[in-house]
C-alpha cells in the first residue's frame, strides 16, 4: 500500500481514536483544572449527578451498538439491492466516522467524570465537569440524526439524485481544466516512463496544474498513459515524458497521480455514469424485476449525457500560459460514453417496454438538443434499439407500444407508431 493510502485509511480509523484520547484526556484534565482554579463552582448532592453520569455512560454504548448494526444492515441491504459500490460511500462518510467518534467519546469521558463525583469522600461534584459531560451528549444526539439523515439517502431516489449530482459537479470543475488545443502533429521522442510498481490501484485523480509545471519547467510533454478510472498494474506505464532534455523527478511525478482502491466521482464523470447504469442492470435482474428504478436512473443518465453531450469532449491537451502543449490526456470518445450510459441497460432492460419506451423518448431529446455532430452515433444507437424492439416483442401490439416514447416509461406516451 502506497503512503498517500495508506494515510487514507488511517484517516478512516483515526477520527473515532481522535475522539476517544480527547475524551480521555479531558476526563484527566477538566476536573483537575476545576479543582484548582474553579472550586467555587464544586455542589453538594452527588446522587443526581451520579444517577446523570451514569445513564450517559450506561446508555451511550448499546444505543452504538444498536444504531451501527441497523446502520451497517442497510448498508448492507443497499449494496445487495443498488450495487456494491455503495457500501464504501456510506461506510467511508466523515458523518458515520464523527458518529462513531461522538459515541465513544462520550462514554468514555463519562467513566472519567464518574470517578471525580464525591472524590474522597468530600460530597461534592464538580459542576464543569458534569456540564461538559452533557454538552458530550447533545454532540452525540446531533450526530446521531445527522446519521439517520445519511441513511435515509439510501433510498434510491436519493441515491441516484446523488450519483448525478456528482457526475454533474464534475463536468463542471473539470472541464475548464482541460482546455482544448489542436493537435499540434507528433509529439517529441519520449524520453522517460514512469511506470506503475506494485498491486492494481486505480488512478483517481491527475494533478494536471501541477504536472503542466513540472513539464513547462523542462520544456517537455507529459502524455497520461492510463486515464482517470483505469487499473494499472505492476510495469504499466503511468505515464510518458516527451522531449526532455533530463528526466524529471519520478517523486514529484507521482505526486501528480493519485492513485487507491477504487474509483471515485472526483475528476471521473464515467464513474458517475457507471453507479448508475449498476443500479439500472440490477433493477433489471429476473432475480428484482424492477423497470422502474432503470426508468429513474435513466432520467439522471439522460441529464449527465445532455451536458456530455455539449462539453468538449476532444479537450484532452493542456497548454501553458504562453500556449504551448504540456500535458496530454487520454479523453472517452462520444461513442464510448454514449456505450457506457446505455448499452447494458438496452440488452438487460430488451424485454421490459417500460424501459424500451423510455430510452427512445432518451434518444430523442437528445438528438433534439445536442449539436449536430453528436447526432449520427445517436441516431444509429435509436436505430439499434428500434431493431431490439422489433426482434423482443412478436406482438404486433406489444411492438407497438414498445417502439412508443414516454418519459414515465409507462403512463404518458408521445408518440404511438403504425404495427
């Protein structure tokens, strides 16, 4: 496991130990500091305050152990009906490791406080450190309904809403980015390849900023040789180094590409796209037999190809400022986003007219409102799908309804064609 993964997962682990030592060590500390700076603020009566500390501390352990089971529960049900994927999106959520941390820091500090009640005998109970320990509480009440609010984004409306809003947020950003250039003709002899060493990671991310620096300094190209969401394994080139006159830093290179376990939404809208048409497929099974969830992740695939479908998608050469070409990146094609977005759900959704119906009323609107050289591929894939229709459906008046436009799938239809 790299460094930068491996701070990646002890930043998973290492929110809840955060807030277990800083619970114990205020627990240390407060009522030592009370003691002697605050003793005015000391009370007698320490049954409540017992009878308080302990319901905390007594109540606060099962209420996690109940709330994490039914939490990783419905994760788990999530994965099994939606797609596996979704599992490390909550699991890996800052909410459920604040969660977590707010839980056990709250019962640990507590314990500390419990023993600082009537402390040798004096009958007295240190008001800060109580307050504090309630005040411990209500941040574990918070976090406590900000965790059923994250757990009621697994329904899949949300879900979906949530994978195209990621795949949108990152057309956005990312485009700028890559500014297109034309192709200036052959780039220089390569001159240096890194090369990737170790088990399969998959590049995340491309620090094409700080790359175009490094390459603008030496006065080379640097040509990404795996794009974003690839899985290079041990000796496939990362990357190719053209024109330099001395090799540049392997370190600082390496830098510039993040690489991890798994994809994730954050320079990849194919990523995106990918959760999404999973959740369609699976919706599909025999084994769930649900068109209408492929129906409501067709209505996100359809929003994230309209914006595709007017981003520059050739953008993949980055210039510096004095506009010569630095960084060369490996772009999709039209045709392959266009494959990715629809062609599973067009072979597993075949026999369902729901899903049929609304892929046509899909390509239309597309072919309406995208430029016109997006179109032919377009058209031909509608062509494909009529041609599917026409073979699943023998029923002349299946056929019919099926080779119908309807956004709903069902429920509204637009256009009803001669059997």
């Amino acid at each position: 496991m790299s460094g930068r993964r491996r701070l990646r997962a002890l930043g998973s682990f290492g929110t809840p130990l955060v807030y277990a030592v800083s619970a114990v060590a205020l627990g240390l500390l407060v009522p030592r500091i009370e003691a002697r700076f605050l003793p005015g603020l000391a009370y007698t009566g320490t049954a409540p305050a017992l009878a308080l500390l302990s319901a905390i501390a007594s109540g606060t352990m099962p209420l996690t152990g109940l709330v994490f089971s039914l939490a990783f529960v419905m994760v788990q049900f999530s994965s099994v009906a939606y797609s596996p994927r979704l599992v490390a999106w909550l699991v890996g959520s800052s909410v459920m490791h604040h969660s977590l941390g707010a839980f056990t820091g709250t019962f640990l500090y507590s314990l500390a406080a419990i023993a600082w009640v009537d402390r040798g005998g004096s009958g007295t109970v240190p008001l800060l450190t109580v307050a504090i320990a309630i005040a411990w509480l209500l941040v574990s009440v918070g976090f406590f309904v900000m965790l059923v609010e994250r757990l009621q984004m697994l329904q899949i409306a949300r879900v979906l809403a949530y994978a195209g809003d990621q795949g949108r947020a990152v057309i956005a950003a990312y485009q700028p980015l890559a500014v297109d250039a034309p192709d200036d003709g052959a780039l220089p002899s390569v001159s240096q390849v890194l090369a990737h060493h170790g088990g399969p990671a998959v590049v995340q991310a491309v620090d094409l900023r700080r790359l175009a620096g490094l390459a603008e300094r030496e006065g080379a190209v640097v040509a990404m040789a795996a794009a974003v969401g690839d899985t290079p394994v041990d000796g496939m080139a990362l990357l190719r180094v053209h024109g330099a006159k001395r090799p540049l830093s392997e370190s600082a290179l390496r830098r510039c590409v993040q690489l991890g376990e798994q994809r994730t939404f954050e320079q990849d809208p194919k990523y995106a796209l990918r959760l999404i048409v999973d959740i369609a497929i699976k919706a599909l099974s025999p084994a769930i037999n649900d068109p209408t969830t492929a129906v409501q992740a067709l209505d996100q695939i359809e929003d994230l190809l309209l914006r595709l479908g007017r981003a520059n998608l050739a953008a993949g050469r980055i210039r510096d400022a004095a506009g010569h070409v630095r960084v060369v990146l490996v772009m999709p094609s039209w045709d392959d986003i266009i494959a990715l977005a629809l062609d599973e759900i067009r072979f597993y959704g075949a026999s369902s007219i729901q899903v049929t119906r609304r892929m046509r009323a899909l390509l239309r609107n597309l072919l309406e409102h995208l430029p016109p050289e997006r179109r032919p591929p377009l058209a031909h894939y509608l062509d494909r799908l009529n041609k599917g229709a026409t073979r699943a459906f023998e029923d002349g008046e299946d056929r019919s309804d099926a080779l119908g436009e309807d956004r709903q799938g069902l429920g509204l239809s637009r256009e009803r064609p001669a059997t």
